[in-house]
C-alpha cells in the first residue's frame, strides 16, 4: 500500500463570549491522501483524528496505516 498526503490541516476553533465564558468547540488534524493498493485500486480520503493537534506527514501516514488496518 502507498499513502500519499495532499494536505494536512490543523483544526482549531475558539469561541469566546463576553470576558468569561470560553468554549473550544474542535481540534485535531484532517488529512487527506490517496491510498493506491498493491491490486491496482486506489482512493481518495479524508480522515480527521481528533485527539492529534500536531503532526508530520510521516505520523500521518502511519495513522492511516493503522486506520486501514495495514500494520
């Protein structure tokens, strides 16, 4: 299998009301690649991973790897 990222965007949003009130209402990491499969197939996808504010290409492509179920 070959993961090849397009793009990876950090996301972060910040609400904030008035002098007190403060809501983060998302964070994470959207990526989106192409797979190409060793059978000729491939695909285009996103994933969002939540809980990874920041990461390298590299950790990318290995959370895509585990996501598909190929390590």
């Amino acid at each position: 299998m070959n993961v090849h990222i397009e793009r990876l965007e950090r996301l972060n949003s910040e609400t904030t009301y008035g002098d007190t009130f403060f809501a983060h209402l998302y964070s994470g990491t959207k990526i989106e690649a192409i797979i190409r499969f060793k059978s000729g197939n491939s695909m285009e996808a996103t994933f969002n991973f939540p809980k990874h504010n920041d990461m390298s290409f590299f950790e990318a492509e290995q959370l895509i790897r585990k996501e598909l179920g190929a390590e």
